[in-house]
C-alpha cells in the first residue's frame, strides 16, 4: 500500500544548527522532520506547520500554505532557509 504525498514545485533547503543542509521536497519528509528531529522545543509555527502538513496529507490542506508554515517555523527556530538553486520543479500530486 503507498502512502500518499504531496511535493512542493520549488524545495527549501535548511542549514541546520551543525551546519550540513537538508533539501526538502515531500510533504511527508517534512512532517517527519518537524516530529522528530526539530532542533528546538516546539513553539507557535512549529505547531502550526506540522498542523499544516498534517492536513495535506490527509488531503484537505494546501502545499502552498504548508510550505509557508514550514518556512516560518524554521525562521521561528533561528534555522537559515533558501530554495534549491536550479531545481526541477515537482507537480503537486
């Protein structure tokens, strides 16, 4: 049985707190980033994102606004962000 994901057109890279980056592209890894190995104690957006993400993944939430929760939590956790230089976008399934 597959497990269904959603992907964002344009990946987020994260520079996380040892300094190695990580590109982003599923919803899925994104939830299971957020649940598992964010760096700080949850706060506002944090929860919010995994809310987020959550409901995509339950289909009845938005990519785009997931993706713009995602961001603000890393902001939120002091983690510094970009989009995937010359990445190929993927179609939101």
């Amino acid at each position: 049985m597959s497990t269904f994901d959603r992907y964002w057109p344009i990946p987020i890279v994260v520079r996380l707190q040892n300094g190695s980056e990580r590109t982003f592209r599923s919803i899925h890894d994104t939830l299971d980033f957020l649940e598992h190995e964010w760096p700080k104690a949850s706060g506002a957006y944090h929860e919010a994102a995994v809310i987020g993400c959550r409901s995509v993944l339950g289909r009845s939430g938005s990519a785009a606004t997931s993706k713009e929760l995602f961001v603000s939590a890393c902001l939120e956790a002091g983690l510094a962000i970009r989009t995937a230089a010359n990445s190929r976008p993927h179609l939101l399934a």
